[in-house]
C-alpha cells in the first residue's frame, strides 16, 4: 500500500460500449497519484482490447482477469486485494466523476480527519446520450447512499479482512456496514461527484434474474429497519418494467409487513396501484418519456 495513492477501482464485465468514457473522465482526474485498477469478471467482449490500449499510453492503468465471472461482490473484493493505493475511489465502468477535481476533494476530506473510513456522496442518473439529470440521490445516509458503488471512497486500511456481501444491490452498503462496525466515522460530500449513465438493458436493475432474491429483504437483512428502504415506493415502479409479476407482489407485501404504517401512506398506495395495474408495455414507454421530457427538464443538477 502506498501513502497517499488513490486507486480508482472499476469492477467490470462486457463493457466494451462504455469503458472508454470512463476511462478517459477517470484519466482527466486532476490528483497525480492515481492508478486506474480495472478487474474483470472474464468478459466476453472486447473489453481486454479496448483497455490494451489505454494501457499503453497510461501505464497508470492496470488491468486484472478472473478466471471465471465471480460475481459483483467477489469482484469488489479482488479490486480492494489488488489496490496498492491508501485510499480507494469505486467507478462503475459506464459511469463518470462530474468533475476533475473529485478525487483530490476526496483525498482533503481522508487527511483532515484520520477517523474516516468512508467517504459517500451525492449523485445522479442521466439518460444514456442526452444530457441532463433525470433522477438526483442525495441521501446523507451513510447506506442508503450506497446503493450504488460509484463515487464511494475507503480508506483501505479500514476495508482490511472484509467479506463484501454477494446479494445484488446492498454490495456497496455490506463495505458501509464493515466500515462503521468496525469503528470507524463517516463523511458524505453534499454535491453530485458522480454522473450515473442509464442505458435499458445494460444496467443491473433491467436484469430479470437479479430480482429472484427480494431486495428489500436484502436491505432488511443488512441493517434491519431503515425509513428510506421501507418507503421507497419508486422502486415497485422499477419492478414492474424489470422484475417477474410474482416478485412485485412480493415487495408491495414486505411493505406492510415491515412497516404496517405504510397503510396510511396515499403515495405506497400510488405507486403501488400504477405498479399492479398498469401493464408493462405501457409503463416502459411512459417510464421513458418521464426520464426523457419531463425529469431530465426541470431537474436541478
């Protein structure tokens, strides 16, 4: 581990169409001690190629196959063993940092106070070749930020001998819960760092299998009753588009189950009524054009 190095970890798999981006916004970074650690989960497209090639100009790129695809969690685990930098910086491989001064506004947060052992931070969601916010999360709560890894900050030493967990979309928040369990503090940086791309299709929340195991029970298993992943009806929006009919109902029952009070809630029902009732065929498309001519408009990013 070398003082004062940022790696900037991108766990990857078939991301041929986006890496490049990523690579060339993670590359612009103003720090000067990075190095850009790519680990890939045995992909089948010509992401090895792609990386070849920046690995030629930007010996700072460093790049590491597994033998077979591991899984989100294993992955994150191989980019923290094969880190060498004294803090790490998480990007998805088709996402970007807003700006190039992200990671040195990171570093000032880690020396100023040696306690901190993460380092979470707004973000938002942009339609995939349009500009524009079409979702913001700005949470300061240290998990509920987490439901995305990108933009996320560690110091290593504090992600020592961790276990990251293998259940889809609380990978992130299981390094938080490590993190804050083991004693150590927490920061979240109120502005958007990280600009997360959509792209239908690519993105693990549009992946029907991933649903198989309830996500809310994954949350609830984790860090047991949290407020905002009790009453975060949007999702059953998310599972109507994505997941089988079997699995939303599902999820609209863990939301009485756990929080009976959301009974009273006009907007669980809201959701809930468009998520049961409205088919697919037409709730994509409108889904769309809701991210597309309305959020993507008026949203303040």
């Amino acid at each position: 581990m070398q003082k004062d190095r940022v790696t900037i970890a991108i766990p990857t798999y078939n991301n041929e169409k986006t890496i490049a981006e990523t690579l060339d916004n993670c590359i612009k970074q103003d720090y000067p001690n990075i190095e850009i650690l790519i680990s890939d989960n045995d992909s089948k497209d010509n992401t090895l190629k792609i990386v070849n090639l920046y690995h030629l100009d930007f010996p700072k790129v460093d790049y590491y196959i597994n033998p077979e695809n591991m899984g989100i969690g294993p992955n994150l685990e191989n980019c923290i063993d094969k880190a060498t930098g004294e803090f790490i910086i998480f990007m998805c491989a088709d996402d970007m940092f807003t700006d190039p001064g992200i990671v040195s506004e990171m570093v000032k947060i880690f020396k100023s106070c040696p306690d901190i052992g993460y380092i979470g931070r707004w973000y938002y969601q942009y339609m995939d070749g349009y500009k524009g916010a079409v979702r913001v999360h700005r949470s300061m709560d240290p998990y509920f930020s987490a439901d995305n890894p990108s933009g996320m900050g560690f110091r290593k030493e504090a992600l020592a001998g961790i276990k990251v967990s293998t259940k889809i979309f609380i990978e992130g928040a299981s390094m938080v819960k490590y993190v804050l369990t083991n004693g150590w503090d927490y920061m979240i940086m109120q502005k958007d760092t990280i600009a997360v791309r959509i792209h239908p299709g690519g993105n693990t929340a549009t992946k029907e299998i991933y649903y198989v195991d309830s996500p809310t029970l994954s949350w609830y298993g984790l860090i047991g009753y949290n407020y905002n992943f009790l009453t975060a009806f949007i999702s059953l929006i998310q599972l109507k588009n994505w997941a089988p009919y079997k699995c939303l109902l599902r999820e609209i029952w863990l939301f009485i189950k756990l929080r009976p009070v959301n009974l009273f809630r006009p907007d669980f029902y809201l959701f809930a009524g468009i998520a049961l009732f409205t088919p697919r065929c037409i709730l994509r498309p409108f889904t769309n054009f809701y991210k597309h001519r309305l959020s993507r408009r008026f949203l303040t990013w």
